[in-house]
C-alpha cells in the first residue's frame, strides 16, 4: 500500500537525508521525498500496521533532520 503525506523540510539535502532514513524503516518498501512538492510517498509492507510504522519515519527523519515535519 502506498501513502502519502504532507512534510515541511528546508532544503533538497534534507529531503534526500528523510527519504534514506525511511527507506531505512522496517515496514517501509519504498520512500521518496520530493522538496519541491514538500511531499513524502511510502509505500508499505502487506502486513504492516501504517500508523506503528509511520511513527518510527518520523523518529529516524527526525535524526537525520531534527525540524522536518511529516505530517500524519
């Protein structure tokens, strides 16, 4: 399943930190960050509870770029 989300990130390297960093997330197939739009896409595991999931994004976004937003 893929969603998507409204994010407030400041420049394009952080975009590209936030989209490693959920790429990097269990329960996380896919993630692409785009600073133009300020939108983030993820696509989910089958089996995976979204909103358990998302919060572990936000967590590791927010280790690599500490005033991203993602909003859920």
């Amino acid at each position: 399943m893929k969603k998507s989300y409204k994010i407030e990130v400041d420049c394009a390297n952080c975009a590209n930190l936030m989209e490693e960093a959920a790429k990097k997330t269990n329960g996380v197939k896919n993630a692409i960050v785009n600073f133009m739009t300020q939108k983030m896409e993820v696509e989910f595991s089958d089996t995976v509870d979204i909103n358990s999931v998302m919060r572990e994004v936000i967590k590791n976004c927010k280790k690599v770029e500490d005033d991203c937003e993602i909003y859920i």
